[in-house]
C-alpha cells in the first residue's frame, strides 16, 4: 500500500480511500459478476418498504432492501460470500432468501456492483436506477425530513411497476396518514395555545 507523505492532498486521500474500497469489486472474475447479474436479473430484486414506527419521525420508516429468492441454497451463500454482507433465511416452502438492508452494505457493495456488472432486461434497470436513488438519499439522510421523505415516497410509486406488485402501505394510505397526524399535531398546539391564553 502507498503511504502518503506529509502535505499531500485530502484529494489525494480520498482517491486511495476509494480505490481500497472497490479493490473486492476490481477482483471480482467478470464471468463471475456477469452470472450473479443474470441470476439477478431473473431473481433478485430491489424494494421500499414502510412500515409504521411511533419513534420514527412522521411515524413512519422506510426500509431500502435488496434480496434474491431461490431453493439453491449454495448458490445464494455464495453470492453472500462475494458480497460480504447480508443475510441468509429459509421459509417453510423450501425457498431461501439472501438479503441487504444495511443502507452501508447496498451503497459500499450492491449498487456498485450491479453499476459495474450491468442488467440486460431493461424493466431491471430501471428499477435498479430508481432503487439507487433512493438508497443514495437515505445514504444522506433525507429520508429524515419532510422533503426527502415525499420524495422517496413518490419515487417509490415508480417502482416495480405492474401486476405483480404487493404493497402493505399505498401512497394513498401513507399520504392519508401523514395528513391525520398534521392535523392532531395543529390541534394539540392550538389546544395549548387556548390553555395558556385562558390562564393569562
């Protein structure tokens, strides 16, 4: 490894800092990257989900994950491998599911990996770039303020678009949601208001 002398650049730095952590990437056979993209490509795919958390603000919390389902549990454990990350699971079915929710582990290992070793189906990219977005946002922290968080939440209406998708909270339910808990937050401050206007 190179060692940096006094002086040199933080730009200088940050390069080699990013050169390490691809180095797992810049290793990886290309025969092998291409496999566990086609495998994706047919399997794997990229989710937001919501789920209602009181100590979450706005009361709700979005998960970013990224998983492939299959009865081959070899194969699966050695993506997990490749990746490094992630966890393994089996359902009663048979069926073993790898997944990444770490928001860490998909913008350091998954996003990167599929930026480099590509889809060919075009509804996969697709749902990759919009999936990237969102994980780069909450990568920033956005999903933690107003804005961002009704920015994810519409990017997400874009994503894996069709009949086959299940959602356990619509825009619709989330949207009505939101608006409920404005409106018993206006209530609760115009109720103190009164209370201490009535004590003046």
């Amino acid at each position: 490894m190179k060692i940096l002398k006094c002086g040199q650049s933080a730009g200088k730095i940050s390069v080699i800092i990013r050169s390490m952590s691809n180095y797992w990437l810049n290793n990886i056979d290309p025969n092998i990257g291409n496999y566990i993209a086609g495998f994706t490509d047919g399997e794997g795919s990229f989710n937001i989900s919501m789920m209602k958390r009181k100590d979450y603000v706005g009361k709700w919390k979005i998960r970013a994950s990224f998983n492939i389902s299959q009865k081959d549990r070899v194969i699966l454990s050695r993506i997990k491998d490749i990746f490094g990350c992630g966890t393994l699971r089996s359902r009663s079915d048979g069926v073993v599911y790898y997944e990444v929710t770490d928001i860490d582990s998909l913008t350091e290992k998954i996003i990167p990996f599929f930026d480099r070793f590509i889809f060919l189906s075009a509804n996969k990219k697709k749902n990759f770039l919009i999936f990237s977005e969102i994980v780069n946002l909450m990568a920033k922290g956005e999903h933690l303020k107003e804005e961002g968080f009704w920015k994810i939440i519409h990017l997400r209406e874009t994503l894996n678009e069709g009949k086959g998708r299940k959602r356990k909270y619509n825009l619709l339910e989330i949207t009505t949601e939101k608006s409920s808990e404005t409106i018993r937050k206006t209530s609760r401050v115009q109720l103190v208001s009164t209370n201490t206007t009535t004590k003046i």
